[in-house]
C-alpha cells in the first residue's frame, strides 16, 4: 500500500511540477514576447483611410479620390446580413470565443500533421487578422504567430465584438483596389451594403482569401467559393434552406462582368474643377490626408454653368483650329491586323483599349475600318452598326491639308483617303439638322493644337462657379485656368486707370495720344496703339474704351509705375510686380483665376473677395473643418423674421478700392462692351463691363468682363506661345465664350444696374472732349459720369496729361480719331505748360481690335 501511494504520489508530483513548469514556461513565453508589442489600444481611435469626395454645390457627388478605394461604415450601419457571411466565411466562433480558437488551432495542426504539411489551413480568427492587418506585419512565423494570439486576446478585453468587426469590415481588401465591404459592394455590384442579397453578400465574403480573383476570369472558383459561404451561413443558423439553395442558384453578375453598370459611369467624368480642388487641397493639407482622409468636399461648382463653359471655349478653339483647315493626323493607331477584318466585336475590344480623349461632349471615339474610292468606312464606340455601317464622307474632309511630317502641308482633301487611312482612331460627331435635329452625317473632329482656359465667379462669395482648363481634361491636364502664366495684354489696363482715378484724375481727364520714345538701356522703346496711329488729346474714358496703349503709357507714368505696381499687388494680379512701363500693358505674366478674381473686386464696389472652389469641407465624422463664406449673419438667429423682409448680411471684408473708383471704372468698362472693343461680340440683356487683351502678335488673347452678379474671364493661346495669326483677337475669340457662357448664366443668377455708391454726383459729359456738358444734355455724344462729391468737373477747362513727354511738332495735335471725318470748332483745354489749346469735340470712335504689347 506504501508503495502504491508512494507511486501516485510520485505521478501527481511530476505532472504537478510539469504544470509549474509549463506555467513558468509558458508565462516566460508570453513575457518575452509581449515585449515591444504595439499599444492595441490606438484602435479605439483607429480610423482607416477612406475617400475623399467632392460634391457639386447642388450636393451631387462629381468626383472621388483615394490612395485606397474605402468608404468607412460603422458597426450600427452594417447590415446583420454582411456580418453573417463575413463570420461564417472567416470565424463562425467570433462571438463565442477570446481572441483566438484553440480548437480551431488544435484542428489545423491535426490536419498539418495527417497531411505530412501538404494542407495547412488557417486558425486565425477576425480578430487576429485584425492584429495581424492593423498592427503586425504579414510575415509567417511562429513568433509573431504568438505575438498575433498575445494581441488579440488584449484586444478582446479592449473592445467589443461589434468594434473589432467594424474594424474588420471596413479595412479587409476586397480585390479591385476595393477596402472595405462599402466600397467592395460599390465596385463589384454598384449597390449600397442595404441593397445586397445574399449571393451577393456571400460572394463578398469569399474574396478576402483570394482578392486576386476576377469575376470573369475565374468565374467558377468565385462561385463555389460562394457557394461554400452559402453553406456556412445555413449551419449557422443565419440563412434558411430555402434562402440558401435560391441563392446557390444564382448566376455571378457583376460590374466586371458587364452585367451592372459600373459606379464610376454614374459620375461625371473628371474635369478641370475637381481636380484643381485636389491640388490645392493636396497642398493645404497634404496629399496623404488628402487622399485617405475620407473629407466631404461641397464645391462651389454649378453643374449647369459647369457644361455651358466647357461647351462654349471648346467652341471657340475649335472653330479657331477649323479656320487653318490643317488636318494634323490620326490621334491614335490600332494595327489594321488587330480589327479582325472589321469584325465587330474584335475593333470594338480594340478601340476600347484606344488612348484618346472620351470627355469631349458630342464626340466619339470611332476607329476606320475600310478605305473607299471617297469616303471612309469606321467603326463608332457605344454606336450600334447598321446595315449599312457607318461613313466619313468626302465632302466632310475637303475642308483640310493634311500636315506631313515635315510640317509642310499637302493639297486640299478630296476624298476620305487623302487624310484618313485603316486603323486610325479619330474623333467623330453626328452632323443633325437644325430645323428637326434629324441626322445628316457623321463628322470628322480633331482635338485642337491651341488651348485656352475660362473661369466665372460670384462677384459677391469669391464662389467659382465654372472652371475650364482646356480643350479636354483626359487630353491635357494642365489647367491653364490657374496653371498657365500668360501676358494679359490690355485686360491689365484698368487697374492702371484704378491707380489714376483713386489718386485724383476723373474720367473726363485729357490725356495726350501722341509718339513716345523710351530709354531701356538696352535700346529705344517706342510703343504704338494697335492701329500704329495717334488721335492726339482724348479722354480717359476713350482711352479705356479704345484700348489707347499711348494713353496708358503716358497715364503710367504720371500717376507712377509704383503706385501702378502698389494696385496690381493690392487685387492680387501679382504677388511682386516689377515697376517697368511695358507692365502697364501688360507685359508681366499673371493666370486667368487671378484676373477673374481682380474683376470681382470691380463689380462689387471695391470689397476684397477671395475666390474659391470650395464652400465647405467636413470630416469623415461630419465635423466642419473650413467654411468659406465669414460673413455674418445675425438675423440668421432670430425665430422668425416679418413678411417680406430678409435677413441682414454683414460684411466684415476689407475694401481695396474707393466704391466711387469701382464705380466709375466700371462705367468706362461698360463702354469697352457698348461701343468699344468688345461691341461686336458681347451683347447681353443686363448691364455688363470688361476689357478686351491681345498681346504682341496676338500671341495671347483675352476677354475678361462682369454683370452685378458674376465675373468671368476667357484666355486663348497656344501652350507654347506663338502668333494666333492676323486678326486675332481678345473681343474676336474670347468675347463668343463670355457672350455664351453669360446668357445661360444670367438666366440662372439674374443680373441689374451697378449699384451707385453714396457720396457722388452725376454730370453730363462730352465723350468726345471731356467737357462739362449743360444739365440735360443728350445725344450719342453725351455720358454722364460719377463724380465725388466736392470734385465736380469745370466748364470749359480740362487738364491735360502728357506723362512728362512733349508731343511732337510734326504730329497734329488734334485728330478726329478712329472715325475719321471733320472738326468742329471744339474747346479750350489747359496744357501740361500751363498754355491753352482748342481740343476738337469729335475725336471719334470706329472698329478696332484692342490695344497689345509694342
């Protein structure tokens, strides 16, 4: 008996001691790997990185960006449907056990083991495989095995099993550049996590262990993958039978199949506007953030305004690039073996791995499939063929040469193959009538060499509410809008008349129009009017309306480059202006969003505003973290306001210019459009201003203008600069986009008379002459100006500016002008010398283009 005991005892000591030691062991274990473990608890705060979205300001979503395609949905907005499946796929013990599944673990080294190594399957529970996502590295070994076990079963403590799922959930990779089961059900099925079924949620559960797999490629191994997801679900209790086996028979349809349209689709195609906003929010607040940062971004964009400035400058540049009748090539290639001799389906999978540009409204992309003896034989993209099948006719390419490569161009086309031959990937357009719309032909198009950009805003906001860079965003993104320095020529020239009306002249100012010589150092510069004629003494308001370049010189100089430079930098044109004379024609380079922002200020009396491309960004937890608009708002707070009445706004900007300045610039602006150098082109129903800008030999053109509401500026160019060629010009080319654009925009947005400022009076003027006309005057001649209070116009004797040069003896000191024609017997002036002299009152006016750069 003393031996039995004595035997047990022995038995029980070791296995007792084995357990101490096992303990100690294993306790050492976890120590030493518990060492240098990530904090687990950063996950309460985790937050993934999701995608930023832009929304028009009529809060539809307009474009996305992401380093990794995620939408965040918390756990109390996932559907108990997609966390079934993801359970049953993955961890059908999640609710029931610690972090990790010792039978789980036992089970797969049984397995391992009977199977000498060849099938090794996971143990690791969601929960680990968020340790092992979030907080380790992907590495196979047993040692970040256990640390991978040490963490979850921290983790377990930490947070709840809905948190660690939502974490699961929303940060698992899906294939497809998809993260997250949000934005894997957007990819895969374009639907929202409420909307899908059960073979649907399923399918989504079995891409995690092979993220690789295609939908279409391997079609059968995603659906028995389902399949078995379908299986589980029904073991555990989550799905009926019924359920189950209905959805098993289901076919897989998917975006990537064809069978759903894609997401992507729905949106517009990006655009100048939302990608400016990306670069300048990458640069606000870094590109990283930005771009997993998950921020709901309102634009200011208006869709309508949107679509209107796109059609209207690639209108402009394309009629441009159509008046050179140049046909500079195909813009892509297919080797005419890769269409299957014109098979359908065969070019169509051809043409749609084309590169060309898809965003151009009305365009298609077509491929040419034959040459006849006149006209070419295409294929469309989304048109279906007919009959028929579809042609270039000849007569539609005798409007061009075709450029050879040595940049010589060949005789006029005659036929379809002068131009056109198998494989080349053109741009077409159905050619309607205007009395039915009916169909005529299919047209041949080519994306323009020159390029430009348009910009409008709410002179009010600083809201912008059209952008375009260019001819087309997926030709070329560089958005010359806020990209592209250019010369602005002559639209420079109001903030040299701003400088001199702020500083005591008065529109009725005379100004000398005669020859000027100047030293550079590096020679003489003689700058001349655009007509290389001189009017002799006029007005200022001649001056702005004629676009005089020796007015403005001789002006520059009397009120000071300085000052000049002071006004250019105040309206933000430029950051540092150089004090140079040339500048005041505008030869220091600028960007049109700067211009259009400058006009703003104008048409608003003279408040600063800060123009912007959005109104209001939030967070991935809907806080505010920017707000354009400070303007306050107090009425905004009350209960209720009376019948009728309006809240008040508040401004609180800075003002940058006299309101009677603004005032009467605009008025001198508003006879640019009436009477001046944008007369032929810009005729709207509301009261509006601008200038008219052409740079030396046409090189650049621009118009920019504004109604009481909205400014808007139009620049046309080559990227790289050269002359646009003879009669060129900012009122020719640029003052159409502003005519089209500002009608549908006026429509919207409304448009009245400028406010007139307080502290002013209004006299009759001679438009001609300058001088004070008698109290209800009236005729063509007459103008009535605004005037400060206390700085009324003299009868009779006006100043005359002369900038510090004599006019010369051999110039006549009068002219009539661009009209031509005779005198009449005029009126006195005061000289620069303190003499008088006899200004004829008919200096005239005519057609010109507007003033540049000599």
């Amino acid at each position: 008996m003393r031996f039995i005991i004595g035997f047990f005892g022995a038995i029980f000591s070791a296995i007792t001691l084995g357990l101490v030691f096992a303990a100690v062991g294993i306790g050492g274990l976890i120590f030493m790997y518990s060492r240098g473990l990530p904090d687990h608890e950063q996950l309460s705060n985790y937050a993934p990185p999701t995608i930023s979205r832009i929304y028009s300001r009529q809060g539809m979503i307009v474009d996305e960006f992401a380093s990794e395609r995620r939408l965040f949905t918390a756990a109390d907005e996932i559907p108990d449907l997609v966390a079934y499946a993801f359970v049953s796929a993955e961890d059908r013990n999640f609710y029931n056990h610690a972090g990790y599944d010792p039978r789980a673990i036992v089970a797969a080294f049984i397995e391992a083991v009977r199977s000498r190594g060849r099938d090794v399957r996971g143990a690791s529970t969601i929960t680990q495989q968020v340790v092992k996502n979030m907080l380790l590295d992907n590495s196979f070994n047993i040692q970040r095995k256990v640390r991978e076990i040490i963490l979850a079963a921290r983790i377990e403590r930490t947070l709840t099993k809905d948190r660690i799922l939502e974490l699961y959930l929303n940060e698992i990779f899906l294939g497809q550049n998809s993260y997250g089961v949000t934005a894997a059900a957007q990819t895969y099925f374009n639907a929202t996590l409420e909307d899908l079924s059960h073979e649907q949620a399923a399918f989504l559960a079995a891409m995690p262990q092979a993220p690789s797999l295609s939908p279409v490629r391997d079609y059968e191994r995603l659906i028995n993958r389902r399949n078995y997801v379908l299986r589980e679900m029904y073991e555990n209790g989550y799905i009926t039978e019924q359920e189950m086996n209905t959805a098993r028979a289901a076919a897989l349809e998917t975006v990537q199949g064809g069978h759903i349209e894609a997401f992507r689709l729905t949106l517009p195609p990006r655009n100048y506007f939302t990608d400016e906003i990306r670069r300048q929010l990458s640069a606000e607040y870094g590109a990283d953030d930005f771009l997993s940062g998950g921020y709901a971004v309102r634009s200011t964009m208006d869709e309508g305004l949107q679509a209107v400035a796109e059609v209207a400058l690639r209108r402009a540049l394309e009629r441009y690039d159509r008046d050179l009748g140049v046909w500079r090539g195909a813009y892509a290639t297919i080797d005419p073996a890769d269409l299957g001799d014109g098979e359908e389906a065969i070019w169509r999978a051809a043409l749609a791995d084309a590169d060309i540009p898809r965003d151009i409204e009305g365009w298609s992309a077509a491929v040419v499939l034959e040459i006849g003896e006149s006209s070419a034989r295409i294929g469309i993209e989304g048109v279906e063929e007919d009959e028929d099948g579809h042609f270039i006719p000849a007569e539609d390419v005798q409007w061009a040469r075709p450029l050879r490569e040595d940049g010589s161009r060949g005789s006029t086309a005659r036929v379809a193959g002068d131009l056109l031959s198998v494989g080349d990937v053109v741009h077409v357009r159905a050619m309607t009538r205007d009395s039915d719309g009916s169909f005529i032909r299919w047209t041949l198009r080519q994306v323009p060499e020159v390029q430009g950009g348009f910009m409008a805003m709410d002179v009010h906001t600083g809201r912008v509410l059209a952008m375009q860079g260019g001819f087309s965003y997926q030709h070329s993104s560089f958005n010359r809008a806020t990209q592209a320095t250019r010369q602005p020529g002559s639209s420079f020239k109001p903030f040299v008349y701003a400088a001199a009306l702020d500083s005591g002249y008065s529109p009725n100012t005379i100004v000398i129009d005669a020859p000027i010589e100047v030293e550079t150092g590096e020679g003489i510069w003689r700058p001349q009017n655009a007509s290389n004629q001189f009017y002799g003494p006029s007005p200022l308001r001649t001056g702005i309306e004629r676009s005089r370049n020796l007015m403005t010189v001789r002006l520059a100089q009397d009120v000071g480059m300085n000052t000049v430079a002071r006004y250019a930098e105040r309206f933000g044109v430029y950051d540092d202006m150089q004090p140079f004379l040339a500048n005041s024609l505008g030869s220091q380079e600028t960007t049109l969003f700067r211009m259009v922002a400058a006009y703003g200020m104008f048409a608003n009396g003279g408040e600063r505003v800060e123009p912007t491309l959005v109104d209001r960004i939030q967070n991935r937890y809907g806080e505010t973290v920017y707000r354009h608009d400070q303007r306050l708002c107090p009425d905004c707070e009350l209960a209720s306001l009376d019948p009728g009445v309006a809240p008040r706004i508040v401004s609180t900007r800075e003002r940058v210019m006299d309101p009677i300045t603004a005032y009467q610039l605009t008025s001198m602006m508003r006879g640019v459009v009436q009477r001046g150098t944008a007369s032929g082109t810009v005729n709207l129903p509301v009261p509006a201003a601008g200038k008219t800008g052409t740079t030396n030999e046409a090189r650049d053109v621009w118009f920019v203008g504004f109604t009481s509401n909205i400014a808007a500026g139009c620049y046309i160019g080559y990227d790289q600069p050269q002359p646009l060629g003879r009669g060129a010009s900012g009122g020719g080319m640029c003052g159409p986009v502003f005519q089209q654009f500002m009608m549908e925009a006026i429509a919207e947005y409304g448009g009245g008379d400028f406010p007139v400022p307080e502290g002013g009076q209004f006299f009759p003027i001679d438009r001609f002459s300058g001088a004070r006309l008698p109290a209800g005057a009236s005729g063509d001649y007459v103008v009535y100006e605004l005037f400060r209070d206390g700085e009324e116009p003299y009868e009779g004797i006006l100043s005359v500016i002369d900038g510090g040069w004599a006019m010369s003896s051999d110039i006549p000191i009068f002219s009539r002008g661009e009209a031509g024609g005779g005198g009449g017997q005029g009126v006195l002036v005061e000289t620069s010398d303190g003499t008088t002299a006899r200004v004829p009152t008919s200096t005239g006016f005519g057609t010109l283009s507007s003033g540049g750069l000599y």
